[in-house]
C-alpha cells in the first residue's frame, strides 16, 4: 500500500464501537489493529479456526482468514551470564471475522460506529492533550511542526492556519507520539538523518501513534503523505523487514503512556 501512495494506518475507524478484538472481547494491539481493520467488515470481532469449531459455527464458503501476530514469552539461558532469561517468539493465528462465520452470533449487539460531529471530535482530541499527564511544553507558532528533543518542546503552526482543525489535531498528535521518545517517558531512540533507517522508524512509531490516537478521539486522518515520507517509509521497512511490526508495538506503548495507560502493555492472545 505505501508503495502505491497509500499509508495503511491513515485509515480511520471508531475505537468506542468498532475497535478490533477476540471474540472473548480482548482488544486487538500493535499491528493486529491495522491488519484487521485494513478489511471491510464492520463488526469488531474476530475468531480463531479452534474457536469457531469450539462454538459449533463454520466459516463462509471461499473466506480468506487474516493473518495475526503475537509474542509469546520464552524461558532461555543467558549463554553469557547463564540466567534464565525471557524471549520474545512471534506466533501467527489465522482469523476470520464473524461476519465470514455462519452460526454464531455476536456476544454483544453491534453497534455501527457513530459518526462524531466536529465539536465532539475536537473536544476528546483536546481532553487526550490535557489528560497527557508529563506532556512537553507545546508552542502554537511558526510554519512547520516538530518535537524538539532537547528542549523537550512541540512546535506546531497556529492551529487557526490549518484548513481545519482535524488536521491540526492529527499532525500534534503526530508530534505527541514522537515526545514520548524522551528519556523521562518511554526512552527511545530519535533518528535524525532523513531517510535514514532509525529515522524512518521513529516516523512511522510517531504516524501510527497519531492514529490511534485519532481513532480513540475521532478524528479524520485522511490527509495525503508527501512522497518523501512515503520513500522513506519504503526505505525502512526494506532495510527490516520487522519494521513494521516493532514501530507498531512501541506506538501502542506511546499511545497508552498518552492516555495514562502505560502499565496495559500486554499484547492478547488471538483466541
């Protein structure tokens, strides 16, 4: 999709009703969210091969599953220091919404997502700004947004400069994903060099904390990425080929940490 000028996780959807999740109600984290909701199916939840038999339903004739990624934790000895010491192996399920199941129905009545008006979207995008408990100093000024690591500051154009205020709320949650980088937050490494590998990294961390962030407040993250972004993006994900799936994981840290939620970093079985 990138390399067709498309970035996946600009897609918006409505975390109050349609967040992705096991049929059990677990909800989807990291890149399971974007591979799901990368379909056109409208309910939230998802079931596993085992699960559907365990339920006496079947799937629909010629429905493709979707592939899902976990970690599960492995005991190994440190070959250096000999302790025992805990691996991350990915696992991979396949799934299939319960609207490519026969059979089963639904634990709770779906509801459709409801269309946010401008005033609601604006008002959670500014109670998830004000609710960022250690947020960086943030500075309404200049033409070009940034994070500035150093100062600990976001610098983003008067919001009366954007087309609309959605795009203003995006591009700063954009900018909030990156200040969670700092060493009294997450500590994560900022890349510097454009088009560099941990730049494009740090950028696509920052571009899917933005979404999720907007689909928690609901806002329209619509907007087109430049060429050079979407290069670079390439560009990254060629050079680690896990690139994708990491930068998707630390978003989902950065989100939680955001929203006061950085203790719930546990990634749900697929059940």
């Amino acid at each position: 999709m990138l390399e067709a000028g498309t970035a996946p996780w600009r897609q918006p959807w409505h975390a109050a009703t349609s967040w992705p999740r096991s049929i059990h109600g677990h909800r989807y984290r990291g890149i399971n969210v974007f591979l799901t909701v990368a379909g056109d199916h409208i309910s939230p939840y998802w079931l596993t091969r085992k699960e559907i038999r365990r339920r006496g339903g079947r799937r629909r004739e010629g429905e493709p599953g979707t592939t899902l990624i976990f970690f599960k934790k492995i005991e190994r000895e440190d070959p250096e220091t000999g302790e025992k010491i805990l691996i991350p192996i990915a696992r991979y399920y396949h799934v299939w919404n319960l609207e490519q199941v026969e059979g089963i129905d639904a634990p709770v009545p779906v509801v459709a997502p409801r269309v946010h008006t401008a005033d609601e979207r604006h008002a959670a995008a500014e109670a998830i700004v004000a609710g960022y408990k250690d947020r960086p100093e943030i500075v309404e000024a200049g033409r070009k947004a940034c994070y500035q690591p150093a100062l600990d500051r976001i610098k983003i154009p008067p919001r009366a400069t954007f087309t609309c205020l959605d795009g203003y709320y995006a591009t700063l949650f954009h900018e909030l994903g990156h200040s969670t980088a700092h060493p009294s937050r997450l500590d994560r490494p900022i890349g510097y060099d454009f088009g560099s590998h941990p730049y494009g990294r740090e950028e696509l961390i920052a571009e899917m904390t933005a979404a999720f962030l907007a689909a928690e407040s609901g806002i329209e993250t619509t907007a087109d990425n430049s060429a050079a972004y979407l290069s670079s993006w390439i560009t990254t994900i060629r050079e680690d080929v896990r690139a994708v799936v990491v930068a998707a994981t630390a978003a989902h840290r950065a989100t939680d940490h955001i929203l006061g939620r950085a203790n719930d970093h546990a990634d749900h079985q697929a059940a």
